[in-house]
C-alpha cells in the first residue's frame, strides 16, 4: 500500500503493509458468499475483503499514542484475494486457503482472514492443523449461533458446518478443543443441537447471558493492561485456559455476534445483546498479545446492508490485532 498519512503528518497503518505472504502478520481475502447459498442463507458477504481494504491504509497510527505499541517494525503483508478460476468450486477454494494460512505459519506468520462466509474457520484451523501435525488445535468462536448443522450433498461444507466437519475429521478426538463465546441459544437449529449433545466432552458454550451477567472487578487505578469489559474479561479466561492444554490457537469472529447498534452490515443483525465495540476490541487485542493464537478470521460483513460503520470496524479490528501482536516479545519474525 502507499504510504499514508492523516492530516498532521502521522504514518498510519497503510505504510507499513505491502503484498507479499512472508511476515509476521499476513492478510488474506476470501471474497466468495458461496457457503451462504448452499445454506439457503442471506448472501453479500463476497465484496468484504475488498471493501475493507478501502478503510485499512487509514485504520490507526504506526505508534498508537493511548496504548504505547509501535507497528511499525512488525512486517506486515497483504497475499490478496485467494483465486483458483473463475468457476471455483468452494472445496477448490477451501483447500487453497488451507495451503495459505500453513505456508503463512511454516514462515512464523499470523494469518488474519476475511470472508466471506463462516465456513472458513474449516480451511484456516486445517492449515493450522497441517503446520503442527498432531498437536492440538484451540478454537474460539464467537458466533451468534452454533455452526455443527448436518453437511451438503452428504460431506460438503457450507456456511453453518464448519466446525462439525472440523470435529468430524478429529477422529481420534484429541487435536481439537471448541469453545464457542456468545451464544444466544434461540438461533440454534435441531441439528446444531443434537450434535452438540452428542460432543458435550468436545464442546464448550458460553452464551450471551451468561456473559451479560458477569462481574467485571476493576482497579481504583486501571491502566492499560486492566480488562475493563465483561467480553473482554471472560475472553481472558478462555484464552488462559485454552493455552496451557493447545499448541496453536485460531479465533473466529462472526459479525453477527456484535451488537448491530455497532456492527449493522452483516445479513441477519442482532437486535438484542451482543458484544460492544469496546468489547471486541478488548478481546482481539488479547488475542494478538498471546502467542498461541497464530490466525484469526472475521466473517458476514455484508456492505449491500451497510458499509461505512460495519467496514471501519473491521479494519480496526485488524489493527488492534497487530498492535497486540506488536506486543510479542521477542517477535517472531519482525526486522527482516
């Protein structure tokens, strides 16, 4: 990208990112709704990459003057659209992303990915899965709903399935741990639900009123590093948890599971609870200051809904993730 500046002369994000797949944080697009159609769902999620790509160059300053972090030595890299032809075929597209977000990690390299649809929490924790063989896998998911509904045309994955074909695949029940965050039970369908009885030992459910009733305990005196949000606060929790038992950790982030007072683009929107702005941000930064989480994915922004609020957060969503992984020490792959 060019290099940016705002109005006083202060580098922003855009100047620091250039194309490339080698770096220690790596964006990829996944332009394509077609999960959403075989679901028979609200489809317009495949302009998003692109569509945040217009917020990015401006998203935040190389040195963010409330937190402290410095970016500006993190190598940062755009790959671009995944591409296999012009008639894909979504399991062509869905292995091209695994080879992706593995070659990104053979390299030491974070992955963030924007879809598209969530059926792409498939292919990013395969490549993570094929990067450390039979270690073990943990999976946040914060999701309106469950995505372990029954597979199309028999084995094929779609938008709600994800991670049942995720779990289906860990045969021996040992390279996977599910935590979903956020849950509000009355959009779960049938079939989520008898799966999910069915894996109980596997699969961990927080939903959204049990987040909502939390008690977040605060300093006199908070500073930077005090967790101020009930989200942000359980999300802690979960994220301690997950890292003492996996190698690697990929968090999923849905959309739908904002509150659309702050996130309106997407295709079905959540009128009542979900997570804050402020909340989401706690909770990426966490992620991007562990280790363990080495790929992210952001799915469901639908800019035929709306476009301005819903792209702007997630741009920055993919900033405070680099600021929190500016925060590694050592890092991992930064000054090449």
């Amino acid at each position: 990208m060019e290099v940016t500046k705002n109005l006083s002369g202060d580098p922003r994000l855009g100047s620091t990112m250039e194309k490339g797949i080698d770096g220690d944080l790596i964006l990829f697009g996944f332009p394509y709704d077609i999960g959403a159609r075989r679901d028979y769902k609200g489809v317009g999620q495949e302009d998003a990459p692109d569509c945040t790509r217009r917020f990015l160059p401006k998203a935040g300053p190389l040195v963010n003057p409330e937190y402290g972090i410095d970016i500006s030595k993190l190598v940062i890299r755009d790959y671009g659209n995944i591409w296999v032809s012009k008639t894909p075929t979504l399991e062509q597209l869905v292995d091209k992303l695994r080879a992706k977000v593995a070659r990104a990690r053979k390299g030491k390299g974070n992955s963030f990915v924007l879809g598209g649809t969530k059926e792409i929490v498939y292919p990013c924790v395969g490549g993570l899965h094929e990067h450390t063989g039979k270690g073990k896998i943990g999976l946040i998911l914060i999701h309106k709903t469950l995505d372990l509904n029954e597979f199309y045309d028999v084995d094929r994955v779609h938008m709600s399935c994800g991670t049942r074909k995720l779990l289906t695949e860990d045969t021996s029940g040992e390279r996977l741990k599910v935590v979903y965050l956020g849950v509000h039970p009355e959009y779960i369908h049938r079939e989520s639900k008898e799966f999910y009885e069915k894996n109980k030992d596997r699969i961990t459910i927080i939903p959204w009123r049990e987040i909502a009733g939390r008690d977040v305990a605060i300093s006199e005196k908070p500073d930077l590093n005090t967790l101020l949000t009930k989200g942000g606060s359980v999300f802690s929790e979960v994220l301690a948890d997950l890292s003492k038992e996996c190698e690697e950790i990929h968090l999923s982030i849905s959309l739908e599971a904002i509150n659309s007072a702050y996130c309106p683009g997407v295709s079905h929107q959540l009128m009542m609870g979900g997570f804050s702005s402020e909340e989401i941000f706690e909770i990426i930064l966490q992620a991007g200051k562990e280790r363990k989480v080495t790929s992210v994915d952001v799915t469901e922004y639908n800019h035929k809904v709306e476009d301005w609020i819903t792209g702007k957060i997630v741009a920055n969503l993919f900033y405070y993730y680099a600021m929190g992984i500016a925060t590694r020490v050592p890092q991992e792959t930064a000054s090449k």
